[in-house]
C-alpha cells in the first residue's frame, strides 16, 4: 500500500477570525456604495461566499446597534445590554483618559448602574425576561471586546497611596533644597472638567428643563489646565479645550482666538492631548515664566510640578528648546493626586465657586440691565464666549492666600504660619499635611453669600448644600444621562468636523492605497506596542488618542473617496445614455455580477478594467 497522500500540502490555511458586528455593517455600506463582492472579498481577507452571507443578513445587521467587539446578535442578549456596553466603553475610556484607575469593581459597579438607569427609561419591556449581574464571567467578555484589559484588579495600588506621598515629600524637599528652589520659581498645573452651562439641581430652570423632552442634563463640558506658581503671584493662562474649534457665537462675533484670555484648544472630546499640553508649553507658559522672572529679577530657573497624566509628556524636557531649558519637570506619584497635588487643595474647587458666582454675576446684571428674563437669557443669550470670559473673571479672583496654602501638603516649608490659620495639622510630622478644622474658610463663606444673595435677588432658591453639589458635580462621575449626551454629542461633533475639513487649506493629499498600507502598518504597531510597552496603561490611553484622533481621520478620507468614484461611475454611464444615437445599437453591453439575493447588482460596463474576481 502506498504512502498516504498528504491533501492538505501546499494549500494555505484559511485564518478563522470571527467578523464583528461593526465590520459586517462597514462591509454592508461598502457594497452599497459600489464596491464589488469580489473586491470586498480581496480587500477583507474572506471567501465571497462569506461577504455574500453577510449581505444575505444585510436588513438585519443594518438595524443591530451591537456594541464595541460583539460577533454575533443573540435573541437572549436584548438591546439594552448593546447600549448599556457602548455607554460603559465611553466612561472607561474618559476614566483612563483623566489618568484616573479603574478596577474591575468599579467597571462592574457602573455596568449595573447604566443598566438599571437604562432600564428605567426604556420601561423594562426589552429585557423583561433577562436579568444583568454583572457577573466575573460578564466582565472578562466584555474585556476581551473592547481591549480594556489594563486595569487595576486589586487594592494594591491604592494602599501604597499614603506611603509613597510621605515619601515623596521628603524626595520632594531635597531636591528644593538641593537646587535652591524659591517659591516664585515653583509651579503646579492640573486639568479639571467645567460642565460651563449647568445651574444648581433645585434651581427652577434646571427642574424645568429637566421635564422637557430632549432634555440634555450634561449641556456642555469642557476642559481647563490651571497653572500657578508656590508664591500665589504667577497665574499662568490657562488652556482651554472645546468640542468645537470655531463656535458659532466666534464666527458671529469675529473673534480673534489669539486675543481670548485661554488658550484656546478643541478636539471632539475635549481632551488635553499631548500635542495641546506641548503647545501650552511652548506658546504660554514658558515665556510668561520667562517674563515674570526676569521682572522679580530672579534667577531663570523653574521647576514644574504635574502628575502621570496621559497628556503629560514624559520628555518634555528634551523638547524644550534652548531658549527654555532653564525649566524643569518633576512628576508626582501615580495615585497621589488627592493627597498632594496642589491644584487639587481647594484650588480647583475655589474657582469652581468663584466661577458659579461670576455666573450668577452675570445672570442677575443682564436681568437688571435689559428686558431680558432669566429664562431668555439662558435659553438663547448665554453662550461659550460668555463662559470664556466669566473663566477669566473667576480664575483672576483666586486669591493669593488660597493659591499659597495649597502647597501645605507637598511643601509646608513654603506657605507661612499665617496662611494655616483655619486649619489644623494631622499628627505626626512626616505626613506633612494639615486638614480642613471646618468646612469653609472665611472667603469660601463670602463667596457662598454673595451667591445665595444674587440667587435670592432673581428668585432662585439655593443653599449651600446645592453650590457644593453643583462644584463636586464638575469632577464626579458621568451619570447614565450625561454618558447618552456626550455619545450624541460626539456623533455630531464628527459630522460637523467632515462638514468644515472642506473648509480647510488645501494640503497635499495622500493616494487610497498609500493610506490603506498605513492603516495595515498601524494595526501591526498597535499589537506590538499594546504586547511589548511596559507601561501598559500609558500605552493602552496612548494607542486610543492616536486611534480616535488620527487614525479616524484617514479612514474617512478613503470612505468618501470609495463613495465619490462610485458617484463619478453614475455620473459617466448617464452620460454616455446622453449621448448614445436612439436608433443605432449600444456600443457597450452591461454585464450584471452575480449577487446576493435580494441584493442590488452592480453594473460593470465592458470596456472598464474590474478587479479580477
């Protein structure tokens, strides 16, 4: 008997990767658009007998709104779980964006939270006969999905918080003492969210708007860097990052960016980006450091403070040119921003009262001044450029004090006895660190009257316990309404930014093929970075800023190419119908692929170059 043929030698495996729901409807719009079974087939990797499956399901696919990593619709899997995941997928990625950790409890614990909400507002009829846990099993799927695998699984990290800010405290003293460090030399910079346009919970604008259909309770965020220095007599402009590059009220107005008292920044997150922190950098906060110490005629020397934040370039040193080398950057331990940042003692939070009360300011002057009433006036009047100038307002009137004492944790050396007055320190000297004796100090409770005094003046009824709910509420966790509006927001932001990229100065454009290679090259790096980073946290924020800031970018440029020479194709055959001779035969015969059935053929005309099938 002789030796057994080997059948399978020479043929090549066919790779088994299961198609995701996003890809199929991204394979379904291609087709619709032109794009050949044969050439999908070629472009994708996979059999046409696969795309052609695919495009057999095409109604069904078309209406599925599966969620990031889903391959396949389950009649057990109801579409409050889709919409549940794709909101979670929005928190955790602002979550590793703010550089804040997450855990496995706390994705679970949200998941149930979205879920529940969901629930309440869809009536409970979709998922009436599922119950959602939140279950270990639930969460490694969804893990695997969406490539959120980089997490804190545990407490470790968070009980190694207070240890490693004592210790970096004592770092943190000698390298001032070491370098010779005064405080006009020293300066902190940490970024916030501004929810810009949102009242007080029990105002009676919020409880309106809140009954009204469309109701969008987030209304508008933004992002602020605030910078200062140890001294209290350096405010550095702050950067500023919008959703939109040229508002409508900017257009109106002519605004001059340049000329705004912010720098002035977007992207459709509102995300600090590296590139927006190196430009702040560069642009505003080393030549005012360079100018201020020259007028107190200091030595040029600084030193930078700023926590692990994605946005924050680990060689900014490098990039400095050397004009600025005199500045240098010292980063705080990952998880000790609460215990020691400066910004974040009382900094941020003042600024938030001050900015609610320029707002109320500015609520009760146009009330007085014009025939406007507070309800106009926040409907259709108040808009991102007033915001942009109550920001200036109320980041001029941090005072000296408060800006001073907030290094009392990370340098006490530096803020004068005075300056602890109304706060009293924690036992033992290593923490070097001093806690609130009450809640407010004597400027917090000026600040708090003047706004329950406007408030009361244009019939708003607030209390303290309100102001204080609105200012955590800035820096809190998205809720379930909030997450459904940034998702919205986002969508439009995308379709206004196709809108004006035709606006743009014209720019060298690279051809289709040279921008699919690099997205294929892109994919390789991302596996190679996403497998081999040491830094898997810093590497996963990075590989998602790149992705959805660049990358994204691209893929549209060839997705409306794809629909245009499917147009320029219509546009060509009707013409030639134009001017055919009515009575003399066609000079060329259409030739129909074989599709799907009931799907629409596409038409080659014979003479045209198809790909080969």
């Amino acid at each position: 008997m002789g030796p057994k043929k080997d059948s399978d030698k020479g043929k090549a495996k066919r790779k088994t990767v299961r198609t995701t729901i996003e890809l199929k409807k991204e394979i379904i719009a291609k087709y619709e658009s032109g794009v050949r079974v044969s050439d999908l087939a070629s472009q994708y990797e996979m059999a046409k007998s696969t795309i052609s499956t695919i495009l057999n399901h095409k109604e069904v696919l078309k209406k599925a709104d599966a969620a990031m990593g889903v391959t396949a619709i389950s009649k057990q899997r109801p579409q409050i779980m889709e919409e549940m995941e794709k909101l979670l997928l929005i928190f955790t990625k602002e979550k590793m964006l703010s550089g804040d950790s997450i855990s496995e409890a706390l994705i679970c614990e949200k998941a149930l939270q979205i879920y529940e909400d969901l629930l309440k507002t869809t009536g409970g009829e979709s998922a009436s006969s599922f119950t959602f846990k939140a279950s270990k099993g639930w969460f490694e799927k969804f893990r695997h999905r969406t490539g959120i695998h980089r997490i804190t699984r545990h407490g470790e990290a968070a009980s190694s918080d207070k240890a490693a800010a004592v210790k970096y405290v004592t770092e943190f003293s000698e390298t001032i003492k070491a370098e010779e460090y005064v405080p006009e030399q020293v300066f902190n910079c940490d970024e916030t969210g501004l929810f810009w346009k949102k009242l007080p919970a029990n105002t009676y604008i919020t409880k309106e708007e809140t009954k009204m259909p469309g109701h969008k309770p987030m209304k508008d965020r933004l992002t602020l860097l605030l910078c200062a220095n140890a001294s209290g007599d350096c405010k550095i402009k702050p950067l500023l990052v919008y959703h939109s590059d040229n508002p409508r009220v900017f257009k109106r107005n002519n605004i001059i960016k340049t000329k705004l008292p912010v720098m002035w920044r977007a992207n459709t997150k509102s995300w600090v980006t590296r590139q927006f922190f190196a430009e702040w950098i560069h642009e505003v906060f080393a030549p005012q450091v360079k100018a201020y110490l020259i007028e107190k005629k200091l030595q040029l020397k600084c030193l930078l403070v700023m926590d692990n934040a994605p946005a924050h370039p680990p060689g900014l040193e490098d990039d400095l040119t050397d004009e600025y080398s005199f500045i240098k950057v010292k980063f705080l331990p990952p998880n000790t921003t609460p215990l020691l940042q400066p910004m974040d003692q009382q900094v941020i939070a003042n600024f938030k009262k001050l900015y609610t009360k320029a707002l109320f300011r500015k609520c009760f002057d146009v009330t007085c001044d014009t025939q406007l009433t507070l309800r106009e006036f926040w409907k259709d009047h108040f808009n991102i450029l007033n915001c942009v100038n109550i920001i200036d307002q109320a980041w001029g009137n941090v005072t000296y004090r408060t800006l001073k004492s907030a290094w009392r944790k990370l340098w006490p050396e530096c803020v004068p006895e005075r300056d602890f007055e109304g706060f009293q320190y924690e036992a033992g000297p290593s923490t070097a660190a001093v806690i609130p004796a009450g809640t407010c100090t004597t400027e917090e409770n000026a600040v708090m009257e003047d706004i329950l005094s406007m408030g009361r003046s244009m019939g708003i009824e607030v209390n303290r316990e309100d102001i204080d709910e609105l200012v955590e509420g800035h820096s809190s966790e998205l809720t379930t309404e909030e997450l459904l509006y940034l998702q919205q927001q986002q969508q439009q932001d995308l379709v206004q930014e196709q809108e004006s990229s035709e606006d743009e100065d014209v720019r060298e454009e690279a051809s289709s093929a040279v921008i699919n290679d690099m997205c294929a090259k892109w994919g390789e790096l991302q596996a190679f970075v996403e497998k081999y980073h040491p830094d898997t946290a810093v590497s996963n924020r990075a590989v998602i800023i790149f992705n959805d800031t660049v990358m994204a970018h691209f893929r549209k440029i060839v997705q409306k190419r794809q629909k245009q020479l499917t147009m320029d194709r219509f546009l060509l055959k009707e013409k030639r119908k134009a001017t055919a001779q009515p009575d003399s035969p066609p000079r060329k015969r259409e030739r129909r692929e074989k599709t799907p059935e009931g799907a629409l053929p596409s038409v080659i005309m014979e003479g045209d170059s198809p790909s080969k099938e």
